[in-house]
C-alpha cells in the first residue's frame, strides 16, 4: 500500500580534479544538497588521505577510482581516458543500484557531458555542467600555447555547454564565457561562488612557534603548480630577507602538487631554505592554525587569462580567518577581495616583495585590511549565501514537469 510520500530526489555528482571530502566547494554542494533531502552520490579519483573504493560520509556515498596524475599534453589524454571509463562504470554501477536523476559534472576536463548526455538521451536524466575551470586557458596557462589542443578543449566545452540543461558558474566572468562562448539562456545560468564555510575556518589564538622564532608569519595556501606563481613568491623572499636584509619573516607554504619537488629545489638555488617551510597538504586543523597565526597572506598566482578570470579559493580561506592579502593585480582576485588586498604589478616579484613588506610595517593597516575582508565573507561570500543559489538553480532544473505518461489502448471517454 502507498504512503503517498515522495522519493527523494536524487543526485550524482562526477569530479576529476580532487578526491571527495577535501574538494572543499564539492563537499560544500554534497553536504548541501543531502541537507535539503537530496539522496546524493559521488564519484571521484582516490587520493593520497581518501583510499577507499566506497564510503558513506554524512550519508553522503561516494565512489573513488584510480587516476594516473599527468603532467605534460600527452599525459593527459590518458588520465582523462582513464577517468572516463572509471565514471562510466561507476554511473552505471549506480544507475543499476541507488539510482539518479541527474548528473551533476564538475570539470575539469570538459567530457564528462558523454556519460550525462547519453543518460540524458536514452534514460531522460537531466545534466548539470558545474563550471569550475576554464579548460582551454588553463591548458595555455599550463603549457604556454594554443594550438590544436586548445581548439579541441574549445569544442569539448561548447558541447559541455550544449548538453547542459543548466549552467553553474563560479563567477561572472564565467557566467559570460557561458553566455558567450556556450550560447547558453542567460535564465539557466547561475552564479554559484567557492564560498568558505565558517564553520569550518574559525577564529582561534595564533600559534608562535610557527614563527620559528621570528616576528612575523607570511602563509600560502594551495596547489603548487604550474600556473600558481610559486617561483614568484620565492624570489619575493629572497628579495625580501637577502636583497632587503629584513631577516625577522617566515614564509609558509602549505599545500602539494606536481611542482612541489622543483619549488624545494628553487629554494635552495635562492639561498633562502631557513626562511621557508613547504609542509605538503596539511590537515584541516593545521590548515585553521597556521591561517589564524598568520600576518599576511599572499595569492602569487601568475597573470594569464586563466587566473584573471577566475576566482581563487584560498583569498576566500584568507578573507574568511580576517587576514589581509597581497596578490597580483586580475580582476576576479579585485572582486573577490577589494580593500582587503594589496595588488602587486603583474607577474612582478619585486614589487609582490615591497607589498609584503608595506603590510609587515603596518600592523594598524592589516588589522583594517584583515577585518574588510573578514565582514566581506561574512555579509557576500560565506557558504550559506551560496548555498541558496545552488538550491534554487536545482529548483530549476526539477521544476519542469514531466508529461502524463499515456495508458495504452486508452481512448478518450466521450462527453
């Protein structure tokens, strides 16, 4: 007998890029759907904290595969080949098992728009393409050029666009290249920001002994790669405690990635190994702790059309604990941050350096600076103003209504 109560809804959500929980904005959209009554799903790559083939997080299954990690062109036509199959036996695991009724893809890379537009087709699931990274530019902010790569990622992206029943973007920037480049409704496409949960990044004592034994702390957080400007940041530093002389600083860096190896030896070619500290990933409580002991903290992601037009989530993490900022003068980095930034001349590290040392000497300007960011997270950026744009734009998406399914053999009954 019916009870007449309604099935949950339910969600998958597909991601490359990092393993599920310590993707922070996914975890963010998990947690915020299945708090709504969403039955929701993941599948991710493993990562080097997260082995597990399957676990329930929150109430929360999520999927890991294998991933190979690229680092030149060719490689990653393998990862992504590899990913691809992974998600495609993994959706069908679950569309045979749990069950779903829409997709939700978040690049990169551009294909997962295959495994939702063949569910979409044949099954009548509905696709969602979370915008998270602009491929093609960040193909040329990998590799330095364009080419036949970058017109493939081009396509992949519009029929990313085209298969999409909706379209969350991380910005207005990438709201536009949707509209532009992805010829998308304008009505289907929402902003959805990184917002830090302020939950999780809370306000606590400082640490001194992450000084090592120095007056002031300047803190990185995030991938070290290619297009995240490290090198920039380095020469900052010797700039700053060898050129300058100014000894009675200590830079953190907290994060891994594929540079991490090369940016040690980088420090040590530049002389400045006592004054720096490259932690690998940090867990979330050292993570907070380093945050909060910090002085300033420092986005020294390359200029390039990739960074300018997208927003960054460690100035949202820096903002969120009430630190101030010294970064490269892009636009999102501008939108994001305002008055609680300083803006070094592009890719210059000489003036990033004189950045840093203008907020050291001014311990009144950064507590300004450091509260400017703290109420802007709080008032626009924090999680829960975000998380109404993403249930509403999933309103959107469910809100279309099916038609009658037809009885067969069934004739109108004449009046």
């Amino acid at each position: 007998m019916s009870t007449g109560k309604a099935l949950p809804r339910r969600v998958l959500i597909i991601v490359e890029n990092l393993s599920v929980p310590f993707d922070r904005r996914v975890w963010n959209e998990a947690t915020t759907l299945q708090a709504a009554g969403y039955d929701v799903s993941v599948i991710c790559p493993m990562g080097s904290s997260a082995t597990a083939r399957h676990e329930v997080l929150q109430g929360i299954h999520i999927y890991r595969h294998p991933l190979p990690e690229a680092r030149y062109a060719c490689s990653y036509i393998f990862e992504y080949l590899v990913a691809l199959f992974w998600e495609t036996v993994l959706t069908w695991r679950l569309f045979l098992t749990r069950g779903f009724d829409v997709i939700h893809a978040c690049n990169p890379p551009d294909l997962i728009f295959l495994i939702g537009g063949f569910f979409k087709i044949f099954f009548r699931k509905k696709f969602i393409f979370d915008h998270h990274d602009i491929s093609p530019e960040l193909f040329e902010a990998k590799f330095g050029r364009r080419g036949l790569y970058y017109r493939l990622l081009l396509v992949l992206e519009r029929l990313s666009f085209l298969t999409s029943d909706i379209s969350i973007a991380t910005n207005n920037s990438y709201r536009r290249i949707a509209l532009e480049r992805g010829r998308m409704d304008p009505e289907r496409v929402f902003v959805v920001r990184s917002g830090p949960n302020l939950d999780r990044l809370t306000i606590m004592p400082p640490d001194q002994a992450l000084k090592h034994g120095r007056k002031y702390l300047v803190v990185y957080v995030g991938v070290m790669g290619v297009q995240e400007g490290i090198p920039y940041l380095l020469h900052a530093v010797r700039r700053i405690v060898l050129d300058i002389g100014s000894k009675d600083v200590h830079f953190r860096l907290m994060g891994s990635g594929p540079e991490l190896g090369a940016m040690k030896v980088l420090a040590e070619e530049l002389g400045i190994t006592s004054f720096v500290t490259f932690t690998g990933r940090v867990s979330e409580e050292e993570l907070v702790r380093t945050l909060n002991t910090a002085d300033v903290c420092v986005n020294p992601d390359e200029c390039n059309a990739m960074n300018d037009k997208s927003t960054m989530n460690k100035v949202m993490e820096y903002m969120a604990v009430g630190k101030p900022i010294v970064q490269f003068d892009m636009t999102e980095g501008r939108v994001s941050a305002a008055e609680a930034s300083l803006y070094a001349k592009c890719n210059d590290s000489v003036d990033f350096a004189d950045k840093i040392l203008e907020l050291l000497s001014d311990a009144e300007r950064r507590r300004i600076m450091g509260e400017a960011g703290r109420r802007r997270i709080c008032d626009m950026f924090a999680w829960p103003h975000e998380a109404m744009k993403l249930l509403a734009a999933y309103e959107t998406v469910f809100a279309e209504k099916k038609p009658a399914p037809q009885r067969p053999n069934q004739t109108p009954r004449p009046m």
